[in-house]
C-alpha cells in the first residue's frame, strides 16, 4: 500500500462503512492525518473488498503524486 498522499504517513488502515441501506463499503483511513480514500462507485456493489479499497487508495496516492509532480 501507498503512502498517504497528504502526511507521507504509511499508518493506512482499511475501515469498512456498513451501510444500513446497502451492501459493505471499503475504505482506507490514514491514521496520522485523517484523509480517507476512494469508496466504490456504485453503492450496490456487493462485490467490495478491503483489496479494492487499497487498489482505490493507491491510484488516488498516485494521481495525487502526479498532480504534485
Ligand atoms: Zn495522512
């Protein structure tokens, strides 16, 4: 995984969001500062796993490095 893009921090932890409406959703949280990543496009995807949330946070940490240049 990704450093956060914000801190530098590499204290990610994954967080699930449990919606009352819909299925699971995954996230990663950076300790140190608080940023959180991508969740899910679509609300309805019961295929969500915390692999898809770290492959959300790392192409957020990249682009975000990109931006930064
Ligand atoms: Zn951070």
């Amino acid at each position: 995984m990704k450093e956060c893009p914000f801190c530098g921090s590499d204290k990610i932890r994954i967080c699930v969001s449990k919606g009352p409406d819909g299925p699971d959703s995954y996230f990663c949280e950076c300790e140190t500062c608080g940023a959180t990543g991508p969740i899910k496009e679509d609300i309805w995807d019961t295929t969500d796993t915390d692999k898809k949330a770290v492959l959300r946070w790392n192409v957020r940490a990249t682009n975000q490095e990109k931006e930064r240049g």
